[in-house]
C-alpha cells in the first residue's frame, strides 16, 4: 500500500541526495581535521551526532521515497545502525 503521493516519493529521492552529499562533506572534512590534529573530544562527540542525524534522515527519506509508511521497524531495517554511533 502506498501512503505517498508520486510528488512526495519524488522530493524524498532529491532530498537523499543532498543529505548524501552533505554527509560525504562531513566525513571529508572529518578526516581533514583528523589530519591536522585539531579534533577535540567534544567535537568527535558533535559530528557524531550530526552524522547519525544524517543517517536517520536518509535512512527515512528512502523508506518515504519508495512509498512506505515508516515504522521504526523499517526504520531499522532500512540501514540506521544505532549501535554505532
């Protein structure tokens, strides 16, 4: 059963690929700042959250472009590792 419109399965399909992008942005930049030495503990805390925000999101927008009501079952199943974060 689908609970989206073709519209909304649609921006969910743009919006993963923005979230996408701005992860790889994050991560690129995490390494660059690992590099560099200039990582405090609070910030590894900080992008770690911001990326498992990221993960979640993508991980929703997916199920929603595929015209899925999401369910936390789904949720987890559609890829969101809790555990490691």
């Amino acid at each position: 059963m689908n609970f989206y419109t073709d519209a909304q399965c649609q921006i969910a399909s743009e919006f993963i690929s923005r979230l996408e992008v701005t992860k790889t942005e994050i991560l690129w930049n995490v390494a660059e700042l690992e590099k560099a030495k200039s990582l405090t503990e609070k910030d590894i805390e900080t992008l770690k959250l911001k990326i498992a925000f990221l993960d979640s999101a993508i991980a929703s927008a997916k199920l929603t472009a595929t015209g899925k009501l999401v369910t936390d079952t789904d949720f987890f199943e559609s890829g969101f590792d809790e555990d490691s974060y």
